[in-house]
C-alpha cells in the first residue's frame, strides 16, 4: 500500500514538474522572447524605433528575409539544405530588368516590353527550374545537397553576371506608353496600409503552414527528413517530395528578388548575396534542426524577424556595420547552442530507463 502511494506520488510530482518546466518553456519560446527583447531595447535607445511607421517599414524589409526562409525551411525538414537562394534571387531580379528594358529582337527589328504579370509568371518559372535542377542533382544523381546547391549557386550568379557584365538595370517603373508599368507596386504600395510585400509574404506563409500541417504533402516532407529510408518503405514519394521542396525554394527566392528589386527599383548581379544565410540562421533562430524532420513556418517567421528587427534597430541607433556583422553572428550560433541544448533535452526525455530495457513492454519500443 506505502510502495503504491509512494509510486502514485512520484508520478504526480514528475508529471507537475514536466507542466512547469520553466527551461522548456524558455527553449521552445525563445525566437519570440528574443524578438520582444529586441524590440524593448531598441525603443529604449531610441525614440524613433517604436512607432508604427517603423514597424511597417521594418517588416517590408523582413518580407524579404522571411519568403527566402520559408523556401529554406522546406529543404531543412526535408534534411537538406539550399544555398542557391540567395544567387536566385538576384537573377531573379536581373531577369525582371532585362525584360522591363525591353527585348530587342533583331531578325525583326523590333523592342518588345512584355507587361508586368508576364515578367513576374517568367521569374517564378526560373526560379522553379533552378529548383528542379537542384532537385534532380540530390534525388536523381545523389549529390549532396550541399555541394550541389553551392555549385548551383556559383552558376546562378555567373549567369547574372554575365547578363549585364556587372552593371545595374535601373529605373525598372516601365512607361504608360509601352504598357509595362506597376514594377514599383511590390515594393512601394501598401493595402490597407499594409506593405505589399508584407501581405505577400503573409500569403506565403498561410500557403505554407496549411500544407505542411494539413496536406500528404506535409506529412510526407517531415516523414523523409526524420527518417528517409523508413518512409520511403512506407509508400512516401520520396523523389517527388524531394523535387517539390526545391522548386518551392527556388520560386520563393524568385519572389523575394522581384520584391527587393520593386523596392530599389533597380537590379543588380550581386543582389542577395549572403542572403542564403540569413534565411538558414532564421529558419534555425526559430527552432528547426538542421538535421531534419523538425520546424514550422511560425517559428521561422519570427526568426527572420528577430535578424530584420535587430538588424535595423542597429542602423537606427547608429552602430557601425561592422558590429552589426557580429551580432548578427553571434545571435545565430547563440540559435544554434540552443538548438543544440533543445534537441538534447528531448533525447535524454526520449530515452528509455533500465526498467524499461528489461521488461517486456519496453522492450519492444527500442
């Protein structure tokens, strides 16, 4: 009867301890505890930081950061990773001014300026090719998804290089005549004093969240990044998975290029460079293991806004960029020794006692 009571006891205080596990807590909130930090500090220090307008225009800048992140995401549940991002959207955005130039065609003799719905339907289809490239090298030839990406990265850039021999496309707003304007809407339009790119960006991550949460898609994606063999025995399309998670990423890096370009209105070569590393320190600031099978669109979300925030918030009060460098180094590998310690913690919760080893019901969980 004492053994009993004594056992009931124990469980009912482990389960009270596991309901207040303050560290948990802590671990698994810590993207939006840093984000109200950031924002507390900042309007500390400065009067200009908390204010609405500042808010908007911080998150037109996010926008950017958090479409790229929400393409990386997807690669990093499905075990991968996407360095070309970064090298796709500046293309993305040279292929928008090449074509808002005008296309001269010389057999004719004639300069077409193709409307703005058709340039934007032409980048998300390059970026969706140079996903599937990146697809096929992983899923088909069995590259690294490291390598293969990284050399698709160096080819991306070349080819924007090459397209304007290192210059700019500028003044990318078109003419009324030639029936090519609204480049500007992007970057510059805001609906309900919302931001266009912010709302796009919202849009992206609703499209996200319902098919990671509430499509085979999804299910699929977080079965081949967990364990890629095992859910390839259970019937899970593990190839196609693999080729839709990057075209997904490369259309969501030619969303982010069309938007930065709006923004600038203009396009250049080196646009978005390391920019493919700031979407993996969200995706990682948010929660998600870089060894796959794990994270979600909310906490990548307030990943890109913790690095967007702070990040302005340092130009706002004036800190060199050069310091800005580091902390926005030293906020990803904090990310990442958090990740490290989370991940840990569930192993060591996961993993079986003695007693369990040795009794038959345990047994056959191992």
């Amino acid at each position: 009867m004492n053994n009993a009571a004594k056992t009931s006891g124990s469980n009912h205080t482990a389960a009270s301890g596991e309901g207040i596990d303050l560290g948990k807590m802590l671990l698994e909130g810590r993207a939006f505890l840093a984000l109200i930090a950031i924002v507390v500090i900042f309007s500390l220090l400065s009067p200009n930081y908390f204010a609405l307008e500042n808010f908007l225009t911080m998150a037109s800048h996010v926008a950017i950061y958090g479409i790229l992140a929400i393409g990386m995401l997807l690669g990093i549940i499905n075990g991968g990773i996407d360095l070309s991002v970064g090298s796709t959207l500046g293309l993305s955005g040279v292929v928008a001014g090449y074509f808002m130039q005008g296309v001269t065609l010389n057999a004719f003799g004639v300069v077409l300026y193709p409307p703005v719905w058709v340039v934007v339907v032409l980048c998300w289809l390059l970026g969706a090719c140079i996903g599937l490239v990146n697809g096929i090298l992983i899923a088909r030839f069995k590259v690294p998804a490291f390598v293969a990406t990284l050399g698709v990265m160096y080819v991306v850039r070349g080819f924007a290089l090459l397209m304007t021999n290192g210059l700019t496309y500028n003044n990318l707003g078109g003419q009324t005549a030639l029936g090519n304007t609204g480049f500007e809407w992007l970057g510059f339009d805001r609906l309900w004093h919302v931001p266009i790119g912010v709302l796009v960006l919202a849009l992206i991550a609703l499209a996200g969240s319902v098919a990671l949460n509430r499509s085979p898609f999804g299910r699929w994606l977080y079965a081949s990044g967990g364990n890629e063999r095992a859910a390839e025995l259970s019937g899970v399309p593990v190839r196609q998975v693999l080729l839709g998670v990057y075209m997904l990423s490369g259309i969501c890096a030619a969303v982010a290029g069309l938007i930065l370009s709006s923004q600038l209105t203009s396009a250049g070569p080196t646009a978005g460079t390391t920019y493919e590393l700031t979407a993996i320190a969200a995706v990682v600031i948010g929660g998600a293991s870089l060894m796959g099978g794990t994270g979600n669109i909310r906490g990548t979300l307030l990943g890109a806004f913790v690095i967007g925030f702070l990040s302005d918030g340092l130009v706002i009060i004036g800190i060199s960029s050069y310091w800005q460098t580091v902390f926005t180094g030293a906020v990803i590998v904090l990310a990442v020794l958090l990740n490290a310690i989370q991940y840990r913690r569930r192993v060591k919760r996961r993993a079986p006692t003695g007693s369990q080893l040795a009794s038959p019901q345990g047994g056959g969980k191992v």
